[in-house]
C-alpha cells in the first residue's frame, strides 16, 4: 500500500512538471511562424535589403531551422536585438532563437540560464582605424577613444587588455553596429573595436574602405553561436542538429544543387541517414525524415553559406581561417548523425 501511494506521488510529481515546461516546438508550429531574434543590421551576418527581406550568415540558420520545423525557410520573423535587449528577448519568450553573432560565455550559458547550442563562427575581438591616424598595432592606442557596444563581452575585454599592457582609455559608449558606425565616421573615437567578422562586415559598408585599417591583434576568443533557453531540450536538440545537418552536408559533399541526386545514388551510410534515406532519426526529435534535407536545401551547406555571405569572394573577404573543416584544418565539426 505504502508502495503504490509512493509511486503515485511521484508520478503526481513528474505530471506536474511536464506541464510547467517549456515545449518551443509546439509553440512554433502552432503559430507556424519561428521568430527568431538576430542583430539590428550588420552587413554579411544579418541585415534587411530595401524591401525588408533579411539575408545574412546568421539569418541562414534560422532559415534552416525553419525548414526544418516548418518545411519553410520563409516562414521566419525577424526581431532585432541590441547586444543589451538580446537576452532578455530570449529569456522573456519574445523569440524562440536567437542568432545574432552573440559570444557563447560561461555566465551567459550559467547565469542567464541560455544554452548555446553550437558554434556557427569562430572569432576574436579586434580594433579597426582610420588608415591616416598611423597606428598599425593595438598597443599603440594608449589615452585613444574607443567606441564601444555596452553589454557585449567585447566591453570586458578591452577593458581586460588595457589593463594587462598598462593603458588608458576613453570609452565612446554604442547600442548597436550602426551607431557604432555613426559615430566612428564621424570621429567621436579613434577606433572600433568588435569581433573581427563585425569590423569586416563594417569596413565593407564604407563608401572607402581601404581607408581603415583592421589591426593585427586578436585579444580574445569570441565562439560565436545559436542560443536558446534552458529547459526545453528537444528544442535546443532540433536547433543545434539543424546546424550541423549544414556542417555534415559541406565535409561530405552534399550541396544545395546536388541533394536531390544524392537522395538517390549516394552510398555513404552517414549521407543516407543525414538524407533521411534510412533511420529515422527525424523522429527521435519530433520532426520527419526530411528535416535534414530541408535545412541543407534552405540556403546551402555551411561552406555555401560561408562563401556567400561572408567569405572572401564578398566585400567582407573573410578567408575560412579557424571555421575551415577540421578536415581542412579548422574547427568545423559536426558529431555523427547515427
């Protein structure tokens, strides 16, 4: 008797947990629409064209996402976030991904309770200048103004790296990208200092970017990725599978133009399954066998993304560096689908 009433209590328990969980995919497909918050504009990771269609590194992850939930790529809303009203939107609920060049940390990923679900681009924080101020190392900046986005990690460091080579400086305080880039025009700092993909989305903006200069030091490490709220697992599962469905695809040669045919002649057992054309594994997540597919077919796989938006065939001309393959010597790899 003893036992039965204990193991009522119990499941009295884990019913009553199960509902004051969070289920995103419900949600989700329920609205039918995933809202998905990523930066006010930076050009290359996330920014709208003149009809408001937003394109971007960090918008092709939420594409995928939204293929692979929705069957859609389109059907995502974009909600801007500065780097002081990114978290709170995610935290609060007002998006239910957020992908926007954010820095994975352990406070964020402890204390704000946030799960980064991978790394879609590894970076480092550096310092950009007009050419004609004649600096050409970062350890020339001492008593500089500095614009600055506040409530960034990029805020910590610099006051880290001044601190550790015994320099001073003035900090020009920013909300976001464009104002950063306002005000570093107009010279109300003498440097900009971001993630080194942000200074080259910047730079590339300008009317005269060979007039800027991006120095050499690199004083961070910046792991940039998606994020998603803690609790909800099956959810951060289908984000961060959806982004390496893109990864996988690249490393064994399964692009946007070739899908189709692979579907049916690859002999790869990893490409099968990462198809959906054995093991279901679409079902161990709640979604079909064709999740993957989609979110490959939504913008391409991580190389095609990479090269399109931001690679060294643009105007920002960054070369794969750090996020090549781990094959090609980076740091780009996906865990095996199986």
């Amino acid at each position: 008797m003893k036992k039965s009433l204990f193991l009522g209590s119990v499941a009295a328990v884990t019913l009553s947990a199960g509902v004051g969980m969070a289920d995103t995919l419900a949600d989700v497909k329920a609205r039918g629409e995933l809202i998905c918050g990523v930066n006010t504009g930076l050009v290359g990771f996330a920014a709208p064209d003149a009809n408001g269609n937003w394109a971007g590194f960090d918008i092709a992850v939420c594409k995928a996402v939204a293929a692979s939930v929705l069957g859609d790529p389109s059907k995502v809303k974009y909600v801007p976030t500065t780097g002081q009203t990114r978290f709170t939107a995610l935290s609060s609920g007002e998006v239910d991904l957020l992908a926007r060049n954010s820095t994975w940390t352990f406070s964020r990923d402890t204390d704000l309770k946030l799960d980064f679900v991978a790394v879609n681009y590894y970076d480092g924080q550096g310092f950009m200048v007009p050419k004609d101020l004649g600096v050409t190392s970062a350890k020339e900046l001492d008593g500089a103004t500095i614009c600055i986005q506040t409530g960034t990690t990029t805020e910590l460091n610099l006051a880290d790296y001044f601190k550790a080579n015994n320099m001073s400086y003035q900090p020009v305080n920013i909300d976001s990208n464009a104002e950063g880039e306002q005000q570093y025009m107009a010279g109300a700092c003498d440097a900009y200092t971001t993630d080194a993909s942000g200074l080259a989305a910047t730079r590339a903006a300008f009317a005269n970017p060979e007039n800027h200069v991006i120095l050499p030091e690199i004083i961070s490490k910046e792991p940039l990725g998606p994020a998603v709220r803690q609790g909800d697992d099956l959810w951060a599962d289908i984000v961060r599978w959806s982004f390496y469905a893109l990864v996988a695809a690249e490393e064994y040669g399964v692009t946007s133009k070739n899908i189709d045919e692979l579907v049916k002649s690859s002999q790869n057992p990893e490409v099968q399954r990462l198809l959906g054309v054995t093991d279901d594994l679409g079902a161990m997540i709640g979604l079909d066998k064709e999740w993957a597919k989609r979110a490959i077919q939504a913008s391409g796989n991580y190389g095609e993304i990479f090269a399109a938006n931001i690679g060294e065939q643009t105007p920002i001309g960054l070369a794969r560096g750090l996020n090549a393959q781990w094959t090609q010597g980076g740091l780009m790899y996906a865990p095996p689908f199986r």
